[in-house]
C-alpha cells in the first residue's frame, strides 16, 4: 500500500512548506520535490491545499456507563466520526465506577470494546477510581502495556470520585511510574451542597446547572489537585479548563514550578452559558461538567492557547441522545447525563473560528489539535506531525469547501448536534491512517477495525 501525495502545503507546529509526500507500510518515507511513485501507488492531488498530521483528540468518551444511562456511540460510529473529521487518533477515558470489578478488568473491557472496532487508532487514559495496595499493582501492569497517563476525578463523588487519601497515593505512584496524571477538577461536595439547594429552591432546570458548578468550584479543584502534585512533583494535565478563575489558578502554579499543562475544549471556545438557558428543555443539550461558561472567558482561552498558556483542544466527547437520555433529567438537572459531543467537528470548528477568523495561525492551530497531545502522551514523533518515519497519518485539508453542521449528515450515533447549522469553512478532502485513505470528501471509506491500540512512552523514557 502506497500513496502519494503531490502539491500540498505541509504544515506542522513548527514548519510550512510546498513538497509532496510519499508514503509506504504504513509510514511517511520521503518528502520532497516532484517525486514519483510506482505506477500500482494512490495519487492525491493537494493543490491548494493543506496537508496537515492527522489530528489527535487527547479526550473522549466513547464506552460510558453513566448517570444510570450509556453514552450513544459505538468505537464503529466515533471513529468513522473522527476520520470524517480529520481525527485519527483518540484517547479514550477508561472510567470505571470506583463500586465495580478490579481496575484491571476495566482495562481489559474498554480495550475489548475498542479493539476490532475502530477504525482509527486508539489509546486510554486510565481512571484511578480506587487505590490500595492491590489497584497500584495492577497499574503499574496497565503502564507497561503503553497506558501512560493516569485520569483521577475530584468531581462525580460515589462515581468516579476518590478521596485526598486516594489522590496522595495516586500521585506519588503517577510520579514514581513517570506517568502524567489528567484530571477533572471540581470540587465535589461543593457541587452536591449546591445542588441540593438549588432544587430545594425549586429551581429544576438546565439552566441552573451552571449555578451547581460556578467558576470557584473548578478553580478550587484545580487548585486542590496542584497541592498534591506539588507534593510530589508530578506531571499534571488539566481536562476541559473553562473559565478564566481555573486558568489562573494553574498559571499561580506554574509560576511555582508546578508542572502542570492544560486542556480546554472547542465548546467552551464558541459555546456560553446562555446556551444551556434555551427554552422547552432544549438547553440540556447543552448541559456537561464543567458548565459553558460567561461568554467573556472565550477570548481569554484563545489569547491563552496563542501564547502556549493552553496546550490543547480537545472534546470531551461524551454523547447522550436528546430524546430518552438527556429527557431524563426534566425536571431535575442533576439527572441531565452531562457531555456536549463534538469529536466530528471539532477540526472544522477550530479552523473556521480560530485560523479563518485571525486568532490562531496554522502552526499553532496543529500545534494544539495534534503536535502538544502527541508530545504530552508519549506518542510523538510517531504521531503528531509530518517527518520521515512517522505514521503516515495525513489530512488533506480543503480551505474553499463550505458548508453547514446538522444531526441529518454526521456520522455520530447521535439524534441532535450541539452545532446544528452552523456554518464551516473548509474540510478535510482526504485523511489517511498509516497510509490507508480512510475518509474522502465527508465520506468514510476506511476500514473497520484497522485501528490499533497505540502502546505509548513513559513520561520517563520520553
Ligand atoms: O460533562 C462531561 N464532561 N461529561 C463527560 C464526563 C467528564 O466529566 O469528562
Ligand atoms: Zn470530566
Ligand atoms: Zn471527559
């Protein structure tokens, strides 16, 4: 299997240029000026287009058990979603209730879920929902079979949640295995205390889950789990950083040498508060943790990600049907199954609103889709960019296509889109994963059960 693709203009974090690119076993093998390929190779023409590495979305749900319900997609619809998208990797949280089987068992199902089944590739973030002697054996198991970060959850008390206890011990076996550690922070117990009085108060709907979940709840969370990094001095990552109040408490803590390094997501960048206040329910569409924000914090994120202050885009992808999922919580918000899904969109969406609109350049627009998450979760120079060696993971990106979002032509096992009829400008023309083309012009043409499971680095060894 060989392709060649002519004409493109390369673009990664650090470079833009004009050269073709040849590509074979699943590599990138050359680069370079008019070159030829053998008669039996795959020609796609890129002119006047971009080629850029195959994008990588650090944070998705894909198998979720819940808030007594299952996020919608199967590996089969999120990963042709993806490619569609231009995503050709995913890494996966493994959330497993901390009540349920051994961590190792949770292991083992999220992977048996995954593997034959995407067609992109794959990885996972570890949940640590429990930790006791036994839990720090078997991670240390699921580290050396490539699982290379941790995911531990302030919120979701009786969930996923853990006790500081729990979080000391996680992090000091995070710092001894030279794992990073992702987190959700969220004070838990101030959002239960604030929950219960807001539906005490007879205040029911969508609209005052924002009010369960203010900007100091994050920021305390953040500022909680960079204590005990701090302690440890382990490497820490920030999942769906949205408001300005959580920022500044990680900025604080990178002053005081705290390595920390943060996520937002492309709904907290073009969504607000005010969506999730839509009328006739239609606002728990728009209900996830933690909560849209006050619209003044989306320029913050964008000069943020600018100036290397946020290193990545990612989704969050954690899809709930409108109709009988997010219907559940009528009446009581605490019960709306809480995600925004947006893994097919999220390229589109940060190109048309960050490069077309001025406020990202194309290097720094692959830097935080692609190139800071393959650096930070040990799988770069393999993916994450375009050089001689790597995975042949290409998207060729069409700046003149247009076109509008909807429900009716994604590839989401979803009955709604958060971003429905919004306009986009530009789309992948091609995506390849390790040199298969695997989706072409809004179609997937891959193949099912291609993707593979990605063994990552230690931070240790990178
Ligand atoms: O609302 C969200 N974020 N849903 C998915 C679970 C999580 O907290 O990441
Ligand atoms: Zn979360
Ligand atoms: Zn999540």
């Amino acid at each position: 299997m060989s392709i060649l693709i002519k004409n493109g203009r390369i673009i990664t974090a650090e470079q833009d240029y004009s050269a073709d690119i040849y590509c074979e076993d699943e590599h990138i093998t050359r680069i370079g000026k008019q070159l030829d390929a053998p008669p039996n190779a795959t020609v796609v023409d890129a002119t006047g287009k971009y080629v850029f590495p195959g994008f990588i979305d650090p944070h998705v749900h894909i198998y979720l058990p819940f808030m007594g319900t299952f996020a919608k997609d199967t590996h089969e619809s999120a990963s042709k979603a993806a490619l569609v998208g231009g995503t050709t990797t995913f890494i996966e949280m493994i959330c497993q209730s901390c009540s349920e089987q051994p961590l190792a068992d949770g292991f083992e199902l999220w992977r048996g879920k995954a593997e034959g089944n995407s067609a992109c590739d794959f990885t996972f973030h570890q949940a640590v929902t429990r930790l006791d002697k036994e839990t720090e054996g078997q991670l240390t198991e699921i580290v050396r079979s490539g699982i290379t970060s941790f995911k531990v959850f302030l919120a979701y008390k009786g969930a996923f949640g853990i006790s500081d206890e729990e979080l000391y011990h996680t992090m000091r076996l995070a710092k001894k295995l030279g794992v990073i550690v992702t987190a959700h922070c969220e004070n838990a117990d101030a959002v239960l205390a604030l929950q219960q009085k807001l539906l005490a108060e007879g205040k029911t709907g969508p609209e005052w889950h924002y009010w369960s979940r203010p900007p100091r709840v994050e920021a305390e969370g953040v500022h909680h789990l960079l204590t005990f990094a701090e302690i440890h001095g382990t490497h820490c990552y920030l999942v769906h950083t949205s408001c300005e109040e959580a920022l500044q408490e990680a900025l604080l803590a990178m002053q005081r040498g705290v390595n920390v390094r943060v996520e937002t997501l492309i709904q907290y960048l073009l969504l607000d508060k005010s969506h999730a206040e839509l009328p006739n329910f239609e606002g728990s569409k728009y209900v996830m943790s933690p909560p849209l924000r006050d619209k003044r914090n989306q320029e913050i994120f964008w000069n943020a990600l600018r100036q290397g202050f946020v290193s990545t885009v990612a989704t969050d992808h954690a899809p709930f049907d409108f109709k009988g999922q997010k219907e559940m919580g009528r009446g009581d918000f605490t019960k709306i199954p809480n995600g925004i899904p947006s893994l097919e969109d999220r390229i589109n969406l940060l190109y048309t609103h960050g490069v077309c609109e001025g406020r990202l350049d194309l290097n720094t627009f692959v830097d935080c889709a692609s190139t800071q998450a393959a650096k930070l979760f040990g799988l770069y120079p393999r993916k994450g960019t375009i050089a001689i060696g790597s995975d042949a993971d290409l998207v060729v990106y069409d700046p003149t296509y247009r076109g509008t979002i909807s429900a009716r032509t994604h590839h989401l096992n979803l009955d709604y889109s958060a971003f429905e009829g919004w306009e986009i400008k530009g789309r992948p023309h091609v995506v390849t994963v390790r040199g298969e083309v695997a989706a072409r012009d809004g179609k997937f043409v891959g193949t099912v059960g291609r993707g593979k499971l990605l063994k990552r680095d230690t931070h240790a060894s990178r």
